[in-house]
C-alpha cells in the first residue's frame, strides 16, 4: 500500500480505509434508527480548525427522545493529553440514545482509529444502560451478541475494561449493565484491527434494535418517566466528569454541540 503524508506530517496510509468503513457504518446506524421512529435525522456539518471535519446527526422523535450519529475525521499537530507536538489523524463514529419510553435502555457506542508519525490503534466498543428498569433478558442478549462478535477471550477482558471504565466514582456504581470497552488496540497489522473493529461496529444493530423493538410500544408511567430523568443525571456525571472521548473531543479542539450529543434532552437532580 503506498504511503501518504498529509500537511501535517501524519503517515495517512490507512486512514481511508478506517475513515471509509466508519461512514458506511455511520449510514447503517441512522437508516435503522430512520426506521424504527419514521423520523429523519437532521444533519449537520462541521469544520475541525486544523484539518478535516465532521458530520453531527440528531434525531428527535417519538422512540427517540433524543439520539445523536455522529462522523468525524480530524487532523491536528498536537495530541490532546501530550506534552510533545504530535501530529495527528483521528476518525470515527460515536452515538447515544435516549428513549422516549423509560423501559428502553439508552446504548452507546464508539470507534475510532488514531494514528500519528509513530504509531497507529483502534479503540472503541458498547455499553448499555437501563434508566432504572434493568431487564435480565435484555443484558443477556446485549452481552451474548458482543462475545459472538469478537469472541471469548476478547470478550472476556473487554467486558471486564468496560466495567472498570464505566464505573461512576462518586455514586460507587457501574453507569449500567456493561458491555465491551478497548483502547489502543494496535495489533501485528493495520488490516487484522480493522477487521475486528469492523467486527464490533457490524454487531451494534443486532446487539440493541430486537431490545428497542419488543419494547417500544410499550405503556409506561409519569412516575417511570420521572424515574428514567433522575437515572440520566448519572449518565450526564459520567460523560462530564470521567468520559476520556468528551475530554478528547474539547481538548483537541472538536466542535462543542457534536461533543454534547451525549448529553440526554432532559435530567434531573
């Protein structure tokens, strides 16, 4: 494969691929998302200040109170989090979900590729979180999904990550049920981690729209509601407080509304 040095100095031999196979991905999500609802997304593009851009992607509904599928591919000269100039490349898809019915689970789900002159890695995955109703068949389905993916010893130590990861500090408490979390995955070739990225983005539909479409319809309560608003005060001390991508996302000079996506329509304290 021939190598390509962009402005910035950055080896961009792989970041087409990366790139290419995270805007496939990206449209997947939001045409089953356009589906389940019948509601367009509303797009909205943005320029990084040193290179590159993104793409946010919100909709509002009557399943999704708020979700958000956004698309970047960003380049840079400094690292957020590194002493040293390091010049950069970094893409990626990264979407939440907050659901009109309280007995739907919001989902997450991020990956990304980051390369700079030195070295290259994936990271990424998806975690689920019932706003207060936890459901046992649910988690299993969710978690069952991701190990088939990727496999058990993967698994295994992803899911482990991923409670570690998730894990709200001050409230003494993981942020849901768990799932799978990986970072600086840098295996012996480019092709062997995009494959198993591709195999973790691929898995993200079928890990959560059987969950979103047995419970939509649903009836719920006010008091659910009410319920479902104070759980998602955690989730917004979570992504404020702990998350690395919100701190990536304003260190490195991302766009402010694209990173506060995360954020649910409505919480209370």
């Amino acid at each position: 494969m021939q190598k390509i040095l962009n402005t910035t100095g950055v080896s961009m031999q792989n970041k087409d691929s990366a790139a290419s196979y995270f805007r496939s991905l990206r449209e997947q999500i939001i045409a089953a998302f356009e589906a389940l609802d019948s509601t367009p997304f509303v797009r909205t593009k943005w320029n990084h200040h040193s290179g590159g851009g993104g793409e946010m992607g919100v909709i509002r509904g009557t399943v999704f109170e708020k979700g958000a599928v956004n698309f970047s591919a960003v380049e840079g000269t400094k690292l957020p989090m590194q002493e040293k100039e390091t010049p950069f490349f970094a893409t990626g898809v990264s979407l939440i979900t907050h659901m009109m019915n309280p007995l739907m689970p919001t989902v997450h789900m991020n990956v990304r590729y980051i390369e700079t002159k030195e070295k290259w890695w994936f990271g990424g995955g998806y975690d689920l979180t019932p706003m207060g109703f936890p459901n046992d068949d649910d988690t299993k389905h969710f978690h069952s999904v991701a190990q088939e993916a990727i496999g058990e010893d993967l698994y295994s130590k992803w899911r482990e990550e991923a409670s570690e990861y998730f894990y709200i500090k001050h409230r003494k408490k993981e942020r849901g049920v768990g799932g799978i979390f990986f970072d600086k995955y840098a295996p012996n070739t480019f092709e062997e981690g995009l494959s198993l990225v591709q195999s973790v983005g691929d898995s993200f539909l079928p890990s959560i729209l059987p969950i979103y479409e047995r419970k939509k319809d649903l009836p719920y309560s006010k008091e659910e509601k009410i319920k479902q608003n104070m759980l998602r005060a955690h989730y917004v001390e979570f992504n404020l407080i702990y998350d690395r991508g919100t701190k990536f996302g304003f260190q490195s000079g991302g766009n402010p509304e694209a990173i506060l996506c995360s954020m649910p329509p409505t919480a209370t304290w």
